[in-house]
C-alpha cells in the first residue's frame, strides 16, 4: 500500500475485531448502514456453518468520522463478535481471569495450527487459531467497504460473482466481457446464495455442496472480481512493487484459503498463441477526443506493463476447500506425540460466495490506494480536482 494503510486485530471468540485505515481524504460521506451492507453479503451464502447463524455484524464508528463524513483521521472501525459472552473466561486478556478451558493440542491439517503453534512457541493451539480465523475477513470486509464508497466518488464500482464450486463451473471467457457484460453478471450474482449469475449452474453448485454436506467433505472454487470505470494510468511499470497486477495479486493472495490468482485470461494464456491474445488498439470512433482509442478485447484484464489501459479490471482467484471437514484427517498431537484422527467441530462446506465478496473488498482496497497514488488529495475536493484534471488534459 502506497498511500493508504490499514491493520486488522481481533480473535475469533475475543470481544471483536478492530481496524484502522489511514488516508482516505477528508469529507467523504459514509454510514454504518453502508458498510453493514458489506458486512451481510460476506455472511450469506449456501454451504455456511453455524457461526454464521450466531454472528450478524455490525460495524461500530470509534474514530475519523465526525456526522457522517470523513476527517483526514485515521477511521477507526469496531465489530463485536456475538460469541463473545460465551468465551470471557476463555479467552480474557487478563491473567487473574485465567480459566478452566483446555488447551487445543491436536493440530488440524491444512490450517495455521502446526507452523503457528511452532513458530510462536505455544503448546496451547488456540493462542494461533484465533488469529488465523477467517473471522479476521470481517473487519477488511468493513474497511474495504470504506474504499468502495471512495471509488463511487470517482465513478468507479467494485463487483463480482462465483465462477466455480467443486466441478460445477459456468465457462467464461474475461476477454469478451464488456463493463456492462460484468456489471450484469455481478447484478445477478446478488439475487443467487451461491453468488452465481447463470441459474442452471447455481443449480449445480447446490447440489454439489449439498453432496459435500452429506458425504462429510468440504468444497473450494473459484470467483472472479472486476472492477469498472477506472482511468488509464494507475500502477506504474517502472518499479516491481508498483504494479498493479503484482499489487492485486498480493492482495487476493492475502485472503484465508486462497492459492492461485489470474488476471484476465490469466493461465489459458499459456496455451494460445500470442497473436490470438494481445488486445489490439484501434482509433475510437469518438470524433470529440481524436486521441482516444478502442479494445475489442480484454485478454489482459484492464492491465499492461502494470498500468491501468481503462479496460475492466478483471481478476479471479481459486479457494480450495475449506480444511475442515466431518472426514477425519489425520494428525499428531503436539504435546503426547500421539497419532490420532481429527473430530468435526462446526464449520463451513463451501465458503467460496464468501471469499468473493471478500475479494471486492480487496480489490476496493488496492485501487483506492492506486488512485489516492496517482492524485493525492488530503480532501475529496482535492482529489476530485486532480483528477477531473488529469482526465481533461489526458
Ligand atoms: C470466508 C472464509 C470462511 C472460512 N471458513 C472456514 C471454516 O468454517 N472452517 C475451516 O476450517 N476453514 C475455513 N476457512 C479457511 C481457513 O480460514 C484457511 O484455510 C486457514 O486459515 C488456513 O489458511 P490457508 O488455507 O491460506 O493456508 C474459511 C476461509 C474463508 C475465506
């Protein structure tokens, strides 16, 4: 992050999660009901576990924003985890409160639990999991809420759908999709619990995790995000970390359970030949601006030598399945050194319709950075000018 930078903190049975994002510009208009809107889509979705029926999050305001509009200050966000009554003792931060609850020893496979509880030397597995709890994806959820309203401002919209869940998969091709093409496609993504805009798919899906559900194994998949409306000109070629594929990537990568990412056509772009997929630049039709030009395609995803072309920005990523699971999974137990077979505790199926409205989020965080960059501005007016500015001498 470059202009904007934000940290999480919170456990999953503490008494909530805390965010700070500091360098959104003064004067920007935001509600809690806005960013609770967020909040909800992350928690819906077909395939969820128990927690979600515990959990409705509500983002509270602590800092930077004074009646409804933004200050300059760092935002400081709170949402209080439901649970928390149940997990005083627990999980107090204080020693005189040190409860009776047994330390979680059996590391669960294809979590942070082992490495974690090595690394930080603890014999007690919960101090890691608390942490490593996509939980956590809450409170970004609700930060990355805060540079989706930034983007409005600028006629920018983060949006997004489920493109896979197990082997039920809609075939789409990014490099035809058009702004309109995606934001249709996010449109209908709303009215789907499993985020899919193609009905019969979105059947498939459900069927596929009611499947999973009964046979005891969990399901991953894949989501794409887009983001529409952008100017040319946001991330830079001329330094590693500055561009924006790498910048999105780090990003999405950044998100519990995610483990691939591509940019536009992404890794089909291995097998085709390059003629086939570079974007060609045609003369606009537009007679008003004789210097802007056209793109029939969008093979790169809106994205060349790490810069903004004005194309969508299109990027999808693969969730695998979520680790835990009612098959057992075999393990060994830090402290005995015993071999045994994990036992279910309550869990997702399928948290892929999550994890994309977690990847908007993310995506609304990298551009707003990227476009903060590019313009600077300590108020929105200032932004809004160097911006209207940039676009008029373009
Ligand atoms: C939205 C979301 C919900 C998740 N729900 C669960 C869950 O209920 N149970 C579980 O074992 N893992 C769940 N996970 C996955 C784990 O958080 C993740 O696999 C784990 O933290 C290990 O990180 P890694 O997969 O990136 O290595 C979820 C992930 C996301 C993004």
């Amino acid at each position: 992050m470059f202009r904007l930078r934000f940290l999480t903190a919170g456990e999953s049975h503490g008494k909530g999660l805390t965010g700070i994002i500091e360098g959104i510009p003064a004067n920007l208009q935001i509600t809690p009901d806005y960013i609770n809107r967020q909040l909800s889509r992350r928690q819906a979705g077909f395939g969820r576990g128990g927690r979600m029926r515990i959990e409705s999050d509500m983002v509270e305001f602590i800092s930077g924003i004074r009646w409804g509009v933004t200050i300059g200050s760092p935002v400081a966000l709170f949402i209080e985890n439901r649970d928390w009554k149940n997990w005083q003792e627990g999980m107090s931060p204080l020693a005189e409160e040190k409860g009776s609850v047994p330390p979680v020893t059996r590391p669960r496979p294809g979590h942070a639990d082992l490495p974690g509880a090595t690394k930080y030397h603890q014999d007690d597995i919960r101090n890691i999991l608390e942490r490593s709890s996509a939980r956590e994806t809450a409170i970004r959820v609700a930060i990355g809420a805060i540079a989706r309203r930034f983007l409005e401002e600028f006629g920018i919209t983060v949006g997004g759908f489920v493109t896979a869940i197990g082997n039920a998969s809609m075939s789409i091709d990014p490099s035809v999709l058009k702004e309109e093409d995606l934001k249709a496609l996010s449109g209908s993504a709303e009215d789907s619990d499993v985020r899919c805009p193609e009905d019969d798919t979105a059947i498939r899906m459900k069927e596929a995790i009611e499947k999973a559900t009964g046979e005891g194994y969990s399901l991953g998949g894949t989501f794409l995000v887009h983001a529409v409306g952008l100017p040319v000109g946001l991330g830079s070629h001329i330094q590693w970390d500055r561009r924006l594929d790498g910048r999105l990537a780090h990003a999405f990568m950044g998100i519990q359970a995610i483990k691939g990412v591509e940019i536009g056509n992404g890794f089909e772009l291995a097998a085709r030949p390059g003629a086939e997929v570079m974007d060609e630049i045609y003369p606009s039709p537009d007679t008003e601006s004789p210097k802007s030009v056209l793109r029939k395609t969008n093979h790169a995803g809106g994205i060349e030598g790490g810069i903004t072309n004005g194309m969508p920005v299109v990027v999808r990523a693969v969730m695998k399945p979520i680790p835990t699971q009612h098959k057992p999974l075999r393990s060994v137990d830090i402290v005995t050194g015993e071999p045994f077979e994990a036992t279910y505790e309550r869990s997702d199926v399928c948290a892929v319709p999550a994890a994309s409205v977690i990847g908007e989020a993310v995506m609304s965080l990298v551009i707003a950075d990227a476009l903060l960059e590019k313009f600077g501005g300590d108020s929105m007016e200032e932004t809004k000018r160097n911006y209207e500015n940039y676009l008029k001498n373009m």
